[in-house]
C-alpha cells in the first residue's frame, strides 16, 4: 500500500480519481509531502529494514515541506508551485495555521531521528512559532482556520472559525519543540492554548470536545462528531504528548499533569 501511495504522489496521481483541469499547473500542496513524512516516520520507526528502504522518500518529504517557506523565511505558504515558488492570487496566499504546526512537529520528530538540529531549529521558529503567532486571535484567542499572507480576506467561508484540530496540532509541537531547545516561552504557549481548548472546546456536563466554534468562541455546531470530526486529534494528541514527552530517547521527560480543576504542567 505505501508502494502504491508513493507511486500516487510522485509518479501518477492519475487513479486517485481526481482528474485535474486541462492546462492546470502541478501543485505542491503542503499536505501531500507532510502527510507522506508522518507515515514513513510511523513505518520506520523501529524498523531498521523500512528504515533503509524509506530514507530517500523521508528525505524528499522534508525537502518538498521546505519549499512552503516563503516570503524571506517570514511566511508559509500552503501551496506552491513544484519547484518551490510562490503562486499568483488567492491559493498562492493561502496560508492554513493548523498545517503549518503540524507539518512542524512532523518535521521535529524527523529532526529527533537523525539528530538534526538545524532542522529542528527550523522547525520550531518557522512551523510552529511563526504561524501560531500570525494566527492566533488576539482578540477572543483561538487559531484561525485560514489566512491570507497578504491580510485580504481569504475565500474560505469559514476562515474566522476555531475549529478544533489545529490547537490539538499545537498541543503537541509546543512540547516536542520545549523537548528539542527548552525555550520556556513554548511552555507558555503550550499552557495558552491547554486553557484555551479547556474553555471553550470541551464539554464539562457531557464530556468530549465540541468541534466547531465561532470566531468569539462560542459553540457554532453541538455535534461532537460527523464528516470530519472522530476520536482522532484529541486522542492522538495526548497520546503523543505523554508518550513522546516520555520517550527514553528524551533526555528531557515532561510530565502532564491531567486536568482537574486547573490545567498544570510540571516539567
């Protein structure tokens, strides 16, 4: 199956079923070469064996998530061109916070398996850092779900809204990239958006995470799941953050303390 995804994304996307228009311009959208590097992370991981036979994908991967910082190293950009450039209008400005911070942490796990410093100090001040701060609210908090590098409105109807995937994205790369520099200002991020997520997302009378909040942070859908919203993030995202913060090949444990009454972090 990886074989045939790889083939998919570097080869011949062509029976994926998504036919692209005549005269369309080869796209590199961050999610591809992102998404590509967690699952070589996932398969090689204690796997000398996949290891051996992914280390060139895996290297591809990185390279082609790099190409989305654009804008002298001030900006990420969702999608460029195959080569690494900006693209013209709307979907060359669009920027996507969440991503970015995730793509980050994927990049700072790779950075932790080959002991890639430089890549990892990339990782935290240009995936992370940067766009969670050109993309938190500062008025009411919370991530916005879009953006558009050049301040316009971004065409994504929804682009205002604090969903809740991204902040369990930045739940994570705040403590893998307190884990690769012990810069305690990412604690701190870390701790504003634990409170965040525990204000306004969860439920204390029935339990679970609502998904979709408006850009004030009050409930716009009282779903919990559907399309799009499962068990995922959320229980993904603390599994990660205990398990990795607790990793022997950490020299740094971090141990979270579960919610009570306040949130707390001890390090």
């Amino acid at each position: 199956m990886m074989d045939q995804i790889v083939h998919w994304v570097r080869v011949d996307s062509s029976g994926l079923g998504r036919p692209e228009l005549s005269g369309a311009e080869p796209v590199n959208s961050m999610a591809v070469p992102m998404m590509l590097l967690n699952l070589v992370d996932q398969l090689c991981e204690d796997d000398e064996k996949a290891a051996m036979k992914y280390a060139e994908l895996g290297t591809w991967s990185v390279e082609k998530i790099l190409q989305h910082l654009q804008r002298d190293g001030q900006a990420i950009l969702e999608n460029v061109s195959e080569d690494g450039k900006e693209l013209p209008g709307c979907m060359g400005r669009h920027q996507n916070p969440g991503h970015a911070i995730e793509a980050g942490w994927f990049l700072l796990r790779r950075a932790f398996t080959n002991n890639d410093h430089n890549l990892g100090k990339t990782a935290v001040e240009k995936f992370v850092l940067l766009p969670f701060q050109s993309g938190w609210d500062k008025e009411y908090g919370g991530l916005f779900s879009f953006q558009d590098v050049d301040g316009h409105c971004p065409t994504q109807l929804e682009w205002s809204m604090k969903l809740w995937w991204p902040h369990t994205e930045a739940l994570i790369a705040f403590l893998l990239g307190y884990m690769e520099t012990r810069d305690s200002c990412l604690l701190d991020n870390f701790q504003r958006v634990f409170d965040y997520v525990f204000t306004q997302f969860s439920d204390p009378e029935h339990g679970e995470w609502f998904g979709y909040l408006t850009q004030e942070g009050k409930v716009a859908l009282t779903i919990k799941g559907g399309p799009f919203k499962g068990n995922f993030y959320i229980t993904t995202s603390f599994d990660a953050a205990v398990l990795k913060s607790s990793h022997p090949a950490n020299p740094y444990p971090i141990l979270i303390l579960k919610r009570s009454k306040s949130p707390q972090l001890v390090v």
